[in-house]
C-alpha cells in the first residue's frame, strides 16, 4: 500500500524519486522509496526535536536548495546529493495529530515543482494516514485475537464454541485431549456428537441456556473417541451480537476423571473403615453376650445358695458386661 501511495505521488508531480519515510525514536527509516535505491534507505537516519517540531505543523515543506538546508540529517544529505537531486518537497503523515511518517518528492530543478503539487501531496498524505490508521486498528485487532486464541490453546479445559444451531466453530487443544479427536475433525459437527446423552441432552443443555443466560458446573459424561466416557464439569454461556442476538454458544469442561476416582477411592476406603469397626465391634461383642449368659445361667442355678460376698462379685460382673 506504501509503495502504491509513493508512485501515485510522484506521478501527481512529475518526480523522479519519491518516498514514505517512518519515524522511529529519534531516527527516520525509508519504508517505501521509488526512484532512487531503496537499500540506502534501510537503515535509520537520526534527527532532532526541532525536526519533529516542524513536522508536527502539518505543512508542506519546500526546500529549494537541499544542500543548503538543516532540514535534513547530513547522512541523507549525502544520499540525495550523490543522486543529484536538487529541490525536496514534503508533507507530514500525522495519526491523532502525531506525526507517524514523511511523504517526499525529490526533483533536480525546483521548476520542475508546480504550485499545485503541495495540495496534491496533502491529499494523499491525509489518504495514507488512513490507511495507516486503519493498519495500526488491524494489527492492535489481531495482536489481541491471537493473545486470546493463545490463551484458549494453552488451557487443559475444553473450550469450544458452536452456532445457534449446536455445530461447532472452535476447537481448542484441550478439547482435542478430552474428546480424542483432532479440530479439523470436530469443526461443523454438532456438539450432540460428543455429549453422552445426545441430541436431547444439547437441546436441554442449549434451550436452559437461553432462558438461565449461562449453566456452570453442570456435571456429565462426553464421549472421548477412543477410551469411552469422560466425566466433566460443564459451563455453557451465550455468544451475543451487539444487538443483543444470541448467534452462538461457548462451553468450558473441565474433566473430573481424577477428582471422579478420589472420590471413589474415598468411599471405598470409607466403606472397609466401616466394615472394619463393624468387625471389630462383633468381635468384641460376642464373648461379652456370653459372659452375659453365664452370668445369668449362674444367677439362676446357684443364686440363693451365695454368701453376700460371692453374690456382690457376680453382680459387679454382670453390671461390666452391660456397659
């Protein structure tokens, strides 16, 4: 796009050599140069606060003698002198008031320079700090798209999203681990392949969604491609347009196979503990009940025939087994 801006301004006025140059901190660098060799520019030129300062006026510069002037660093000086230009005219780029870039014709005689190629060249210049702008906004847009879509592949959570019709528009790596299947495989399916309980356990899912605006922590079983079932726990929210439309779905699961199996290792030890003191407490019991019924047995046969002391001792015997 530069060096498209770069030709049509030196065909608007008949230069031989025009160029976009970027400012850099405290340097210039050529991005877009025609007419003169582009590798010479690729490198930074340094320039001064004064130099900025008179670019920030948003007017075209026109300097008649390049030789002459301070306008330019000394290393382009020397450029433009081995090259034989002669005259420079120049309009700043500005983003925000800013300025972000230098638009330059270079000619070998001022003549050659009508009185209409300033307009001209600020026209242009305001074109481009559109499409500047308009770069900058796409490259901030994809910076952030592609942080995000980074953070989404680095989770171990599956992490889809679908269309309001349950088909699948994204798929991330942890979904991949969960269900066992690659996304280029899983993308346009429906999410009621994956989900054990169908296609009417996605429309329970998808239609509370919309009456609930979202489900967290719905626990259910998906169905990974190779080793059955996975238990997850599944959060499910709307995608809305600006307008407020629901035009899709995103879902999170989590897999809860291991907190599944600690759970179930913790009734299993549970239930030997309980099993254990079950045991012990028969165990215990038993010869307690037949101390008991000897007691009683004795009481019986021979009670009245005991001296106070030898009754006093029976019954301290049958009251402990009672406890």
């Amino acid at each position: 796009v530069l060096h498209e801006v770069v030709r049509a301004a030196q065909k608007a006025v008949a230069a031989p050599a025009a160029s976009i140059c970027l400012l850099e901190q405290h340097a210039i660098r050529g991005r877009a140069v025609v007419g003169m060799g582009e590798a010479e520019w690729n490198w930074p030129l340094h320039y001064s606060k004064d130099f900025v300062d008179m670019l920030r006026r948003d007017r075209a510069i026109f300097i008649p003698e390049i030789r002459r002037s301070t306008f330019f660093p000394d290393e382009l000086k020397d450029i433009l002198r081995k090259k034989n230009f002669h005259t420079y005219l120049g309009v700043p780029i500005l983003i925000d008031k800013q300025p972000l870039a230098l638009l330059s014709v270079f000619v070998e005689e001022p003549g050659k320079l009508h009185s209409g190629g300033a307009a001209m060249l600020s026209a242009l210049a305001a074109q481009t700090a559109q499409v500047l702008q308009n770069v900058r906004l796409f490259e901030q847009v994809n910076e952030t798209k592609n942080y995000l879509e980074n953070l989404l592949q680095s989770s171990v959570d599956a992490i889809v999203t679908t269309d309001r019709q349950g088909h699948l528009t994204y798929f991330s790596h942890g979904a991949e681990h969960t269900i066992g299947l690659p996304a280029p495989a899983a993308m346009g399916r429906s999410i009621s392949e994956f989900l054990c309980g169908g296609r009417d356990e996605a429309r329970r899912l998808l239609l509370n969604v919309i009456r609930e605006k979202k489900i967290q922590s719905h626990e259910c079983e998906v169905l990974h491609f190779d080793s059955g079932k996975v238990p997850v726990s599944l959060s499910v929210s709307k995608i809305l347009a600006d307008d407020g439309r629901v035009t899709g779905f995103l879902a999170i699961g989590k897999d809860i196979s291991a907190r599944r199996a600690a759970e179930l290792e913790s009734k299993r030890r549970g239930d030997e503990l309980e099993n254990y003191i079950y045991l012990i407490s028969h165990n215990l019991k038993t010869p307690i009940v037949s101390i008991q019924g000897f007691v009683n047995l004795l009481q019986d046969e021979i009670g009245d025939s005991l001296n106070p002391q030898h009754a006093h001792f029976l019954e301290r015997v049958q009251k402990n087994a009672a406890m």
